[in-house]
C-alpha cells in the first residue's frame, strides 16, 4: 500500500527521501510520526519492535524480535494489545535485510497498515490499536 515505484536510475539517497515523503503521509494517517531530536530515546532492546501503552515510550512495553501475526497469541503475548491502544512505538531493528516492519490494526496482518523504517517511531499521539508485524525489506 505504502510502497514506492523504484527504477534502477534512482540513487539510493532519493529513494530513501521519497520513502520518507511517502511514509509521513502514510505515518499520519496512523499517527505514526518519526520522533523529534526533543523526544526521549524510548528503551527499546536493540533488533527489536517495541510498542508500549503510554506516551513518550512509557508504560508497559511489548517486544518482538521476529514478526508476529497475532500480538495475543503465542509464541511472543502483549497482554495489554486487546483492550489498550498502542500510543507510542519504536523500531529499533538493525538487520541489513529488513530495513522497516510493517504494522496491523488486524490480526493475521489484516485492517489498515503503516511501515516503521530503522530508527523511526512515534512517540506521543495514538496510532491505535495494533494487533500484528512483519518485518519488511524497506517501508
């Protein structure tokens, strides 16, 4: 939904410009939003996603260091994902691979979708109620 039409002439540096260009409108519509220099730095394990219950990276937080279809099932369980939004969310991932992890109002990577690139997060707002992940290659 969020991807952008890439030819083999474009340098890397406008691609990750129109990437950003393209995720700030996407981000919005979910209120994720790349955090300010004054946002704290959340507390979130290298390689990982983290999405907390508070703003500004505080709360009860959840991580994932692979993808995960089903926030409330097995292998890896955030609690609190069924009857608390998530209201702040880092992507702290450091694969070369997967350079963002793409987000799920729905279980099974289903309901409206948003893309966290490496390093990007949001801080305050209310992106929602996020229920699945899967890292992707870029956003």
């Amino acid at each position: 939904m969020f991807r952008e039409n890439r030819t083999a002439a474009k340098p890397r540096t406008f691609r990750r410009t129109l990437t950003a260009l393209t995720l700030s409108g996407a981000a919005a519509a979910l209120g994720l939003v790349a955090p300010t220099p004054a946002s704290a730095a959340p507390n979130c394990p290298s390689s990982n996603l983290c999405a907390w219950d508070g703003a500004n990276y505080t709360g009860n937080r959840c991580t994932w260091r692979n993808a995960d279809d089903d926030w409330l099932r097995a292998p890896a369980i955030c609690s609190w994902a069924d009857d608390r939004p998530v209201k702040s969310i880092f992507n702290n991932g450091t694969s070369n691979a997967y350079e963002g992890v793409r987000v799920w109002t729905g279980a099974n990577r289903t309901g409206l979708t948003g893309c966290l690139a490496q390093g990007q997060g949001s801080p305050g707002g209310t992106p929602g109620k996020l229920r699945s992940h899967k890292w992707v290659a870029d956003c």
